[in-house]
C-alpha cells in the first residue's frame, strides 16, 4: 500500500516539475532584463524564449527600453541646440 502512494506522489510530482521547468527558463530571462533596466543597461535584450506571452512581454520590454533611449537622445540633441 505504501508502494502504491509514493508512486501516486512520483507520479503527481510529474506534470508539476515539467511546469516549473518550462517556465524557469523564460522567467529567468524576463527577470534579467528587467534587473539590466534597473541598472539603466538599455542596450540589454531579453532573449525571445518560451511560449508567446513570454515572447510578447520580452518583446514589448525590448522595444521600451529602446524608446528610452531615443527619448534621451532626444533630450540630449535639444539641450545642445539651446547652448
């Protein structure tokens, strides 16, 4: 009988570790951009990796950080223009 619950907890414990792998990997990725934004390392890009919600957010995190740059450059070129 306990033979037959630790294979009942093994095989649970299945899907949930193959879960929390695919998810790991993406998650970490998204936690590192965003640790680079932090330390204004704009030029950083998050690797598009895992299902497209992970995808669309890296993406959308990329595309931020690069508007953030175009806007200092901005604020940089008219601040040269007035001196």
């Amino acid at each position: 009988m306990a033979a037959a619950a630790a294979f009942t907890v093994i095989l649970a414990m299945v899907p949930v570790m193959y879960f929390i792998r695919r998810l790991r990997q993406p998650v970490a990725a998204l936690s590192a951009g965003a640790a680079a934004l932090q330390t204004e390392h704009y030029e950083h890009r998050i690797p598009e990796i895992g299902d497209y919600e992970f995808r669309d957010v890296a993406r959308r995190i990329d595309m931020m950080a690069a508007e953030v740059v175009q806007h200092w450059q901005r604020e940089i070129a008219e601040c040269d223009a007035l001196e």
